[in-house]
C-alpha cells in the first residue's frame, strides 16, 4: 500500500533524507528559520520505506513557497502519486517554479523525475551553470571607477537599462508580462532589498562619468555570492563585465569569505566565459521548469 503524507516531525527527516542530495544537510537550518515547514515536505511510503520525496522552499517565514526544489522518486508512479498529491495540499493556483541541482554530465543519468514533471505539466525554462570561487584564485586588477550606487532609484534605474537585449532567461521571460521598469522594481524589492549583507558592497561602474554598469556582492541564507551582475547596452562587449566580476569578487575576497557562489545560464556565453576567465569552476548544473497554470 502507498501511503502519501507530509512528514509528522523532524524526528522523520532521516526518513526524507533516505535520498542523496545537496539539500539533505540544510533541511534542519531550513525548518528552523522558516524557510521550509513540515507541511511543505512530503514522502510517499510504501511498506514503511521511503519511494518519493518531494519538497518545497520559501524565503523566511513566507506564507507560500517560492519554489519546489526537491523531487526524488522510484518508479514513475510513485513519484506522480506524490508530486498530485503534495501539490493539491501545498500550492493554490499555478504552482512555483521548480529547480534541481544537478551533475554537469546528468543527461547521462537517470531523468525520470524530469519527465514525471512534464507529464504533470511543467515545462522546461532554462539549464543553468552553479560556478564556485575559491580563496586563493587571483583576481584581476580593474581599470575602472567604481562607486557605491547613490540610492535605490539610480540602481533601480540602471537594472531597467539592462534588460535591453538581456541574455537572461528569467529575465526575459518576466518582460513578457511586465515592463522593463517593473520588472526591475519587482526583482530589486523581492531579491535585492531582501539580502541582509551590506549594501557598501554594492557597487557602480563609471564610464566617462556616467553609470555604466553595476555590480551585486551579497550573502544569502547560505553563501556569500554575486548576486548580479549588468551591463548598460551601450556598454557592452568592452570587457566591463569582467570587470564588474573582479570588483564584486574583490569586495567579497576582503572579507575573508571560503568561498563565493554565482549561476548564470548555459546559453549566456558571454557572462558564462567572463566567470570562467575570472577562475569561477563549475561546480553542478541547475535545471528549471514552470508551470504556466493550475494543475
């Protein structure tokens, strides 16, 4: 018999941790500082022993996840036995996106959990690299001005510049349904305005005395990272974003970090070889799909 539930207590995240994964050993932290709740953690259980996972996350003590980023499973249909099940109690409406971190090489690995997920209507957005810094890779001298940005409005307004011909895919999904300006407002006030690190790490390009681009150092609920990075179009193709990179890693680096996390699309070259020119590794792959309605 199939039992479906979320977990009863964190006396049973050994049971969820029964899968392999990253996440496995932040899931205490998690529930601690309400980016996850029990209820948001379900198994499906069939003689007692754990044949599907699902999980989802939300930003502190959030009434509603912001993501579903576990998905794990036996067969076929255990997993979508849970994933109907789970989402029927967990999401109202279209559910978050989903993501999963994965190996550079998993095309060659088991994907039924991706094709579980189309089945139950999610479709595939973007692949994504996960980059790591490491103490001791050097960083490069810059040749630019910088400064700290002079307040909301002018970064707000520099994000609105940058989404012109934006690589992201995010991003331009998003101006499909939003104007540039509110779309820089909305990710500024629900991603940038949320970091608690110092915003004296934020910086500004200068170009010929005017703006020219802008940088993002921060720290999120476990790593320091960059956060973002954007060049003004007029900008581009100069190296600045290379620039850019090294002064948000140098500010970072000063403060004596292990490490430094940073993504950016597989199908954005450009940025993706500026990370690899500033001694950034890949470190695993990032897979996200969305559902575009109710299920």
């Amino acid at each position: 018999m199939l039992e479906l539930r979320p977990l009863k207590g964190r006396h049973e995240l050994d049971l969820f941790r029964c899968f392999p994964s990253s996440l496995n050993g932040e899931l205490e932290a998690d529930l601690e500082a309400g980016r996850r709740r029990l209820g948001w953690l379900w198994v499906a259980l069939r003689d007692g022993e754990p044949v599907a996972r699902a999980a989802w996350w939300g930003r502190d003590a959030a009434e509603a996840p912001l993501l579903m980023d576990v998905f794990d499973l036996a067969t076929p249909e255990d997993g979508r036995a849970l994933l109907d099940a789970a989402l029927r109690h967990v999401v109202t409406g279209t559910p978050p996106q989903f993501l999963r971190f994965v190996p550079p090489d998993w095309r060659d690995h088991d994907t039924t959990w991706l094709d579980v997920l189309r089945e139950a209507g999610a479709k595939p957005l973007v692949e994504r690299l996960r980059l790591e810094w490491r103490p001791g890779t050097p960083i490069a001298v810059t040749n630019v001005e910088f400064r700290e940005p002079a307040g909301r409005a002018e970064l707000v307004g520099l994000m609105t510049r940058v989404t012109e011909g934006s690589l992201d895919v995010h991003t331009r999904a998003e101006l499909a349904r939003m104007t540039p300006r509110e779309q820089a407002e909305s990710q500024y006030e629900q991603e940038l305005a949320l970091y608690r690190s110092p915003r004296e790490w934020w910086r500004v390009a200068v170009v010929g005395g005017e703006p020219a681009g802008f940088v993002i150092p921060a720290r999120n609920a476990y790593n320091p990272i960059i956060a973002y990075i954007g060049v003004v179009p007029a900008h581009r193709g100069k190296g600045l974003v290379g620039e850019l990179l090294a002064e948000g890693t140098r500010i970072l680096a000063g403060n004596g970090v292990p490490r430094i996390r940073a993504s950016t699309d597989v199908t954005n070259v450009p940025m993706a070889r500026a990370f690899a020119r500033a001694g950034y590794v890949t470190i695993e792959h990032q897979v996200d799909l969305v559902w575009e309605q109710p299920v």
